[in-house]
C-alpha cells in the first residue's frame, strides 16, 4: 500500500513541473556556426592595402582559453590576419592575394579554407574579393 501512496504521490509531482522549450534566439540569417569575426563588410574596391588594414587590423580574436581549471582567468586566441598570402600572375598581371580570417565555421583548431575570404590587390589597391572573385580572375 504504501509503494502505492509513494508511486501517486511522485506522479502528482512530476505533474507539477514543466519544461519549457523555446527556440534558440535567431542571428539575422547567419548560421550559429558561422560568426562574422571580422569587419570586412566594410572593405571595398578601390581602398589601398593600408586602409584595409586599418579597417581589419592585423590580429584577430578568435577565442578565449581557460589557462588553468582552477581560476576563472582566460587567455585571448589570436591569429594574424591576413592569415596566408601570395602572389599568383594571371594573363601576364601579377596580383597580391591576401586570404584574411572572416569567420569561425568548425571550432576544431584548424582554418579552412571556407573561414578565409580572399582579397584581390592589384599593385597596392584593391580590386574585388571574396572566392568567386578569384576564381572568376583565374579563368
């Protein structure tokens, strides 16, 4: 009888509890495992290597580490942005490819290459970005 009373008397409690279930809040279209880190939405054509820079910076914040378990301290993860370049020659005109950091897809330590947008320079001055860009100048 009185694995009864106790078995009625957990139903009537577990009646009296909820959970709530919302949605996660949305992020005006971009995916949670895609933040733009970087501000290069305002890069444009025609800006020198030198204004780039000072809109992107030449470090960016990816993360913070814990540095040990005990403390409540973290440390800054930076890398260098533009984070690869190099120089490649298409229908005899050499350009500068700058591959800066935009955005963490996977945090699994590795940069791919779909985290890096491209910046195209043409002697000093910008001239498009971004991947189809680049492949478009390729072909």
């Amino acid at each position: 009888m009185s694995k009864i009373i106790l078995w009625l008397y957990c139903l009537g409690l577990a009646g009296c509890t909820f959970l709530r279930v919302s949605e996660p809040p949305r992020t005006s279209g971009v995916s949670p495992k895609a933040f733009i880190l970087s501000r290069i939405e305002n890069v444009r054509v025609g800006m020198s290597y030198g204004e780039v820079v000072a809109i992107l910076g030449k470090t960016i914040t990816i993360g913070y580490e814990r540095r040990d378990r005990a403390s409540d301290v973290y440390s800054l993860i930076t890398i260098s942005n533009p984070y690869r370049q190099e120089s490649v020659r298409y229908s005899d005109k050499t350009y500068d490819v700058f591959y800066c950091f935009t955005r963490v897809r996977v945090p699994d330590g590795i940069v791919s290459d779909d985290e890096l947008t491209p910046l195209v320079f043409e002697r000093g001055i910008l001239i498009g970005k971004g991947w189809n860009f680049l492949n478009a100048l390729k072909q």
